[in-house]
C-alpha cells in the first residue's frame, strides 16, 4: 500500500491513492477460535444507514482477511492518538509471525454478539458479521454488517489519522 509509484499496464504511475489521504485509521480485528489478530486499516468507510454496513478493503495476503474469511466476522475498533504506537505494529507486521495483541498489549474483551474480541484500549468498538467480500484487484473488499456499537463516553482523545506511508497524527473531533 505504501509504494508511491507503480507499474500499471507498462506506464509508470503515481499512486492515486496519495491523492485521497488524509484518512482516519482503524484497528481491524479478525478472529476463530484458534487466534486473534489486529491490522491497521485506513481503507474503511461507511455506505449504508440502513441497514447500517461499512466496507473494509484487505491486502489479499493478510492473516486478518483470513480469519475474518473463516469466521464471517470482524471487529472495528476505533482508535485514539495514544495507539499510535499499537497501530503502527499492528500495520507493519503480520499475524503469521507474532502474537499482534500481546506485542502491542492490547487486551481482548468478549464481544456481544460476535465470537471476535473488542478491543479494551480503543475509544470504540463496532461489531460485524460480514455480509459478502469480493476481490478487487490485489485487495479484498469486505462488506459488514453492523451488529453492535460499544463506545467510551469518557474524554474526547483525538482520533488517528494517516497521511499515507506510516505517518500518523491525531485529529480532534466534536
Ligand atoms: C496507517 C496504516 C494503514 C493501513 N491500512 C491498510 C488497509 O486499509 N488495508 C490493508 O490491507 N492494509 C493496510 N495497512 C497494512 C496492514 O496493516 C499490514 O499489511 C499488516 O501487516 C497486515 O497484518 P495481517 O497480515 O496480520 O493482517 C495499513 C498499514 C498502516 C501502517
């Protein structure tokens, strides 16, 4: 995700995605009964109210995508400025190699409707059941449905951002 420039069909072409930055950034989790794992996310949004669904896109080699392809679950949790370390490994490591929750420490708390853990540290947690994915080019879109919304009414920390190739900042929001 992060390359600034890119063979595509023969040309050599700036990355558009740079063009649409800065995003707010998410701590994804995915999870079976087996293991629990975070990745950073940037490429998330909402698209529907009602019935309320979010759409994630996933790198088709990350071990969040696959566990969120085994359980058909995910949880979105929604991170403050003080993460910004948590989210930095959670996006420059894989899950095949380290336990992401205990690296970053991070604890897991049950969820209400999903077998895949909350995250305590976040500012919010959003539960989903993944209602289809598909492949777009070298990513994985996964469409969930929103099942339950935990949220700290405790202090407004600034929000995470990213401006594109690991640089993070946190953004005040009312
Ligand atoms: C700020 C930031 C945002 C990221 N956003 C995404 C994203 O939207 N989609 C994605 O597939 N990877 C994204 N990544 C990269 C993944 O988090 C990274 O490849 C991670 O190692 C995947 O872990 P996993 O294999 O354990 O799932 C992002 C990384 C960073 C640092």
């Amino acid at each position: 995700m992060e390359e600034e420039f890119k063979f595509i069909r023969g040309k050599l072409m700036p990355m558009f995605y740079h063009l649409l930055y800065p995003r707010q950034t998410v701590l994804v989790v995915g999870a079976t009964k087996e293991k629990s794992n975070l990745s950073a996310v940037a490429w998330i949004t909402p698209v529907s109210a009602k019935p309320p669904l979010l759409v994630i896109s996933l790198n088709k080699n990350s071990t969040t995508l696959d566990l969120i392809c085994t359980s058909m679950e995910f949880v979105v949790a929604i991170v403050g400025e003080k993460m910004k370390d948590a989210v930095l490994l959670c996006g420059t490591t894989s899950g095949k190699y380290i336990d992401k929750f205990s690296e970053a420490k991070l604890a897991q708390v049950k969820a209400k409707q999903v077998s895949v853990p909350l995250v305590l540290e976040a500012a919010a947690n959003i539960e989903c059941k993944v209602l289809n994915y598909s492949t777009a080019g070298d990513h994985v879109i996964v469409t969930g449905e929103v099942l339950e919304v935990h949220e700290k009414k405790n202090g407004k920390e600034p929000v995470l951002f990213t401006k594109g190739k690991k640089k993070l900042f946190g953004l005040a929001v009312d």
